[in-house]
C-alpha cells in the first residue's frame, strides 16, 4: 500500500534551507532519509515544496475564482515536501516518519495514498 509522509516544517526550518550557515546540514539530513528509503526499497517518489511566502492560493467565492496571496492556511508549520512510500501497512509507513530527519522536521503526517488510474 502507498502513504504519503507530509513533512511539515516551521519559517525557521524553512529557512535553514537557504541559510549558508545552515542549508548544507538541512540538505544532508534530507538527503540521507530518502537515501535510506531508496535503499530500503519503498521509495515511490519525493518532491520538496517551495516557503509558504511563494504560494498563491485560488478560492471559489461569489460563483467565481479567486486568487489570493500566500498559503492555504495560515499556521505555525506549512507543507515543505514529502515522499511517497510503498509498504505493507501503516505500522510500517509510521516506522518510516518516525526516521524523519526532526532536526528539520516539525511533523509528519501519514496518510494513504490513493492511486488514481491515469488514462
């Protein structure tokens, strides 16, 4: 089965990975946990997400779309990437974000993955 690890990370995380002080130990913490993903053989795929600063939101209001500024939500952690796992069940998929990299991470979430069929 497919689970989708959300890591979520605060502003301060976000940027540490930009920071010359800091992005060369963000990267390497990253790169070493998809590494072992890879190596273990349950890595689908991985995409990292640009700062919350850059996103543009579209809404649906008075019958039309709206383009707003910024993210979806506004909360102390916003979506910063994740990685598509296949694993037999979700006690597996936990034991993976459990290996998270949490000196970057604020939280990952864990969620199936539902496989839509492409034409």
């Amino acid at each position: 089965m497919q689970y989708s690890l959300m890591i979520y990370q605060t502003n301060a995380q976000f940027a540490a990975r930009t920071d010359p002080a800091r992005r060369d130990a963000n990267t390497g913490a990253f790169m070493r946990y998809v590494g072992s993903l890879q190596e273990a053989g349950v890595l689908i795929t991985t995409l990292g997400i640009e700062p919350p600063q850059t996103a543009a939101t579209v809404r649906h209001a008075d019958g039309e779309p709206h383009v707003h500024n910024g993210p979806y939500a506004d909360a102390k952690e916003q979506l910063g990437g994740l990685c598509v796992i296949e694993v037999p069940d979700l006690d597996a998929a936990l034991a993976w974000a459990k290996r998270a990299p949490f000196e970057h991470v604020g939280a990952v979430e864990v969620r199936p993955t539902r496989v839509v069929p492409t034409a």
